[in-house]
C-alpha cells in the first residue's frame, strides 16, 4: 500500500509500481493470448555438421504482442509458468507444429522445449500423444528437449514422464547440457537419445581453450554413451569446422539460420538440400 504523508513508509517506488503494473497488464495479456492460441512457432533449422544437410527444425515460441512487438520467450514462459498456463501454451504451440511439420519431407524432425515443470505433470504423456494422434506426426520425428533443472525436482516423477514418452516413441534430449548439475548420473540412469550442448560453451570454443575443452569432452561423452550430440549456438564457420572437427552431430546457429515463421520455411524447404 502507497500513503501519503512525510511519516509514512514508501513501501512501493513509483518506478517499483509501474513495473507492477505492467506485470499485471502483461498476465492479463498473456492469459488471453494462451486461450486464443495467438503465441506462434517459428523455427530454427537443425544440420548435420558433417554434410550440412538439414535435418530438422526447433520450434521456438513467440509472442506477437499488439503493443509491446514480439515478445521474447524468456519473459512469457517463466509467465507462463508462474500461472499454470505452460502446459495449455505448449500443447497449442505443439498442436500447430506438428500440424505444420507433417508438410515436411518426412526425414526431417521437429524439437520442442518442455518446461520442467510439465515433467511433473502426470497428464503430459496423454496430453502428448493425443497431439500426436490428432496431427498425424509420425513420433519418431517428434524430439523433446527437456533441461537438467527439470531432474532436480521429483526425479521420480520426471524419470516415469520420460519412460512413458519413450513408449510413445518421442525422441528425447538434454538441453543446454553442462549448466545444470548431477547431469552425468542423468544421462546413465534417463531414456535420453541426444544431448544438446549449451550455447555459452559453443560460443567460447573459438577464443577460450577451455570452452574448447568442455565441450570436446562432452562430444566425447556422447558418442561412447551412444548419443548423439547437438552444438547450439554456432555463428562462425571457424566454430561449425571446431565441431565437426571434434565429431559433433549436429548444429544450430545463427550460422544455419535463425528462427523463422512457419511461412518463411516453405521457402527454406525450396532451397536447402535434405538427405
Ligand atoms: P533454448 O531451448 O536453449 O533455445 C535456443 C535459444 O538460442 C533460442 O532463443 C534461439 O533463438 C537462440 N539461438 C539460436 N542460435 C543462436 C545463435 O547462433 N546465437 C545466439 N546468440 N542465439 C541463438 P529464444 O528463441 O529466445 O528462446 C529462449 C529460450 O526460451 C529457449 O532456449 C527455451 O528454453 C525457451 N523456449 C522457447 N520456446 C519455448 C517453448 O515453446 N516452450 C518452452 N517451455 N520453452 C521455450
Ligand atoms: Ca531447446
Ligand atoms: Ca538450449
Ligand atoms: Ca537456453
């Protein structure tokens, strides 16, 4: 409460109150947005460093916002989150990839993000497979890429999740892999196919040698562990041959292209090669 008078407590600053306010305003916006499906996919393209064939995409949401521009994921998922609203959010955002994705040629995949709390939501499994029925998305083509703080909660929970994703036939990876924690324990004891290593460790490989040496180790991992690895972040031509070099999989990057519309990659599926 704000009162008037020299002797009362400022418990708000005005700058304080604004930033409240607009809060407020972005929920309510939010919350409108989820019920009428207007947070749209857009697509980053995913390819194999060895021959730069294209071999899929990651959705990445975006908010189209009337007044504030797009709205970057990072402000509105959290939102999402913090107001029960991700699992409706993600359910819409797959529904409409999956539709766009079985216009695809079929070798091509689509990764999508879980949040972690969805892991702990024993209705995602059905949720997911009732997209896949309803779309006609071939599972094998579907990837969830789920991060390490999504196992620190209930990994009871979350390892049953996954094994009921994986009888489904959903691909599964590790996202953003090295910033959480207890990760190697993870990727012994969870179904996952793939891991994805995060960007602040791709990006320093070309300046920092232990940046370098961080992800040759990862890579390294993968393979004997009989994942398969997925650099993201990649920029440079210099980085994309480093990886290759190390025999990472696959890569992602503003190098390969950065997140489009749905419109935007039928023009992309006229001009890329794909294996
Ligand atoms: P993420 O899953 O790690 O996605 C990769 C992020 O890196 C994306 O940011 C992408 O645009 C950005 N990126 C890709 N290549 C480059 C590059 O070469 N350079 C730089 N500087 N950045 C690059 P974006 O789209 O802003 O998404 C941020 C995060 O929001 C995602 O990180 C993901 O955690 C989350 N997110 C996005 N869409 C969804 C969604 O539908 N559901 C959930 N739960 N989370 C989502
Ligand atoms: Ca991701
Ligand atoms: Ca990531
Ligand atoms: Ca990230």
């Amino acid at each position: 409460a704000k009162l008037d008078g020299r002797r009362c407590v400022r418990i708000f600053e005005p700058e304080m109150d604004v930033e409240m306010r607009s809060r407020v305003l972005l929920e309510r916006d939010l919350r409108q947005a989820v019920a009428q499906d207007v947070v749209v996919p857009h697509y980053q393209p995913l390819v194999d460093l060895r021959t730069g064939a294209l071999v899929g995409f990651e959705m990445l949401a975006r908010w189209p916002h009337p007044t504030r521009g797009m709205v970057p994921p990072d402000v509105f998922i959290p939102l999402a989150e913090d107001l029960g609203l991700i699992g409706a959010l993600t359910e819409g955002l797959m529904r409409q990839a999956c539709r766009e994705a079985t216009s695809w040629p079929h070798a091509l995949t689509l990764a999508c993000n879980l949040s972690p709390v969805q892991l702990c939501d024993p209705g995602l499994p059905g949720a997911i497979r009732a997209v896949l029925n309803e779309t006609g998305l071939l599972p094998s083509r579907l990837e969830l890429e789920v991060t390490e703080s999504a196992l620190v909660g209930d990994l009871a929970l979350a390892r049953a999740s996954l094994g009921q994703l994986k009888v489904l036939g959903v691909r599964l990876a590790i996202d953003d892999f090295g910033t959480g924690y207890s990760s190697l324990r993870h990727l012994q004891s969870l179904p996952f196919d793939k891991i994805k290593i995060d960007r602040g460790f791709v990006a320093g490989m070309a300046d920092n040698i232990d940046s370098g040496k961080i992800v040759s180790a990862v890579v390294g991992l993968g393979r004997s562990l009989g994942l398969v690895t997925v650099a993201e972040g990649i920029e440079t031509e210099t980085i994309a041959g480093l990886l290759r070099d190390l025999g990472c999989d696959i890569g992602q990057g503003w190098l390969f292209g950065r997140p489009v519309s749905a419109d935007q990659i039928v023009t992309i599926l006229s001009e890329e090669p794909v294996e």
